[in-house]
C-alpha cells in the first residue's frame, strides 16, 4: 500500500525536535517493514517562517522567499534521512520542490503521480476546522469533508510562508486527483499510524 506523508514542519521543526525525529524515522522504518510503500514530505517550520521573514524584510521577491522556503524544508528532510540512517534507502523522503506551493502541495501532487492510496497530512493542529482553532477557540472541527466542501474552507489564495492546514494547490490536486487524504495531529505519533492503518486517529478525512 503506498502512502504519502506531508510531516509539517511545525511539529518537527519548530523548533527543531531531535527526539521526535528520531521517534518519527523509527515509525517510519516500522511501516516499512510491513510491507507499506512511503513517501515522506517534510515541510520547513520555523526556520522557514524566519528566514522568509527576514528576507521579505531585507527586500527579496516573492520567489526568492519560496526558494529561501525550499532550501529550509530540504535542510529538515536532510534531519529525517539522517535519523532514518540505511533505512533512507527504503523510502522516498524530500521537500519542497517548485516556487508558489507549500510542501502539502508536494505531496499531494506525489499522490496524485503515483497513485497513492492514501496521503497524510501530519500537522500540529487535530484536523481541518472552520476557523485558525489557534485564533478562535469556537472553531470547529470536521471529522470528514468532501474535498468540495475543502476547497471552499481552504480557499485559492497563495502567499510564500502561508499557514493554513492544507493549502491551496494541495487541496485543488486532492479534489482533481479524489487522493483519499487524512489530516492529522501529528505530535502524536500514534495518531499518522492509526489513521494509516484505518484506526482511530481524531483528525479529519477528506474524500
Ligand atoms: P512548508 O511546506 O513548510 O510551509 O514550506 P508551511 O505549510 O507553512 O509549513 P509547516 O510545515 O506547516 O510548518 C515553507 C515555505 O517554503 C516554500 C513556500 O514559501 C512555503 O511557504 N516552498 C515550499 C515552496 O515555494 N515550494 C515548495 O514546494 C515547498
């Protein structure tokens, strides 16, 4: 069964968190080892957000930042493959790859490509709300969504270090594409293996 899993990089690098990676790659090399087939997306975090800001700050251009973005996520994928050791050679792991996305996007489109069955969305919120659950503290939660109904909550704005829990592009590729996708609360490990394996994960299924 392959899989797709977008590892935001609020949860693994924000900051950067040596023992949860540790504890993801061993996840990783467990899931592997029965039988399943990942793809592993790692986002930026914090040091994205902060080196975007300084650049912005500094006067770099809206592309510049994404490729700023980009070298940031590559800089946490390069932490996972670190932990993961021989075991990198088991699975695909990357980050950003093309200006004016976020690395949902890259994973969603990695789904899409190679027919996944199913993509996480591994962040540090329980699921998709009807608000910023971080802002609103009457936001709430859907356990399911058809990726309509995303579209509509997710919008079609794009800025580089955008935060919403799925972005755009992710969400238009979801729906084009009907990648069954789950978004999770990923700071609990347990949650990115039950919601791979049909078990109870409390976040929100998108189909
Ligand atoms: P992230 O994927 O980490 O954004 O990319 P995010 O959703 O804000 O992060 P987390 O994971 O929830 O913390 C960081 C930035 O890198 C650039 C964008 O500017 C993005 O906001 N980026 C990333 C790209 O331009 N292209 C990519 O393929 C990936």
């Amino acid at each position: 069964m392959k899989v797709v899993i977008s590892i935001g990089g609020s949860i693994i690098a924000s900051p950067v968190n040596p023992e949860y990676i540790k504890n993801f790659s061993k996840l990783l090399s467990k899931l592997h080892g029965e039988g399943y087939k990942l793809m592993v997306v790692v986002g930026g975090g914090r040091l994205a957000r902060e080196y975007i800001e300084a650049a912005k700050k500094l006067g770099a251009s809206d592309d510049y930042c994404d490729e700023i973005g980009i070298a940031a996520t590559r800089m946490n994928a390069m932490l996972l493959i670190s932990a993961l050791g021989s075991e990198a050679k088991n699975m695909q792991v990357t980050g950003g790859t093309e200006l004016g996305q976020t690395t949902d996007a890259v994973a969603a489109k990695l789904a899409g490509k190679h027919r996944a069955r199913l993509l996480i969305i591994a962040t540090n919120v329980a699921g998709v709300y009807d608000a910023d659950p971080n802002k609103n503290k009457t936001a709430k939660k859907f356990d399911s969504l058809t990726s309509e109904q995303l579209l509509k909550i997710v919008g079609r704005k794009y800025h580089p270090g955008l935060a919403a829990v799925v972005d755009p592009i992710a969400a238009e590729v979801i729906h084009r594409s009907k990648i069954k996708t789950v978004v999770v609360d990923g700071r609990k490990l347990e949650n990115i293996e039950n919601a791979i394996k049909g078990k109870r994960h409390g976040g929100t299924v998108i189909e």
